[in-house]
C-alpha cells in the first residue's frame, strides 16, 4: 500500500492556534482540538488525507478577484 500524502494544516481557512496548553490545535471544519497537528490526526483515525483543506483568502483577493 503507498504512504499517504497528508496536506499542510498551515495556510488553511479552518486551522487554529489557541491558547489551549493541552490541545493548541483545532480545525474548524471537523470541530476537534488536538495536540498534533489536525491533518495528521485525520490521517491516524481515517487512513485518508483531509479533503476539508481550503487555502485562505484575503480581503484584497476577493475583492478584485484574483491573486494580486
């Protein structure tokens, strides 16, 4: 069976840093805290790689459409 290629937590919409010593990751998108990060948790309790990735979009980027 190939590895699986999990996606980077960093630079989604749903990824959050808290305050949270026991649980300083969460990810909106699937309503958990964790640890770790939460594309490797998804991966250990799916076995697949998080389809909820969505990049982040800024002010600018919405309003004239495009990457500037």
């Amino acid at each position: 069976m190939p590895p699986i290629r999990t996606v980077s937590c960093f630079g989604c919409r749903y990824f959050v840093i808290n305050h949270n010593i026991r649980h300083p990751y969460s990810c909106q998108a699937f309503g958990f805290r964790t640890k770790r990060l939460p594309a490797l948790e998804v991966v250990a309790s799916s076995g697949q790689a998080c389809t909820r990735r969505e990049g982040i979009q800024t002010r600018r980027q919405d309003a004239q459409g495009g990457i500037r």
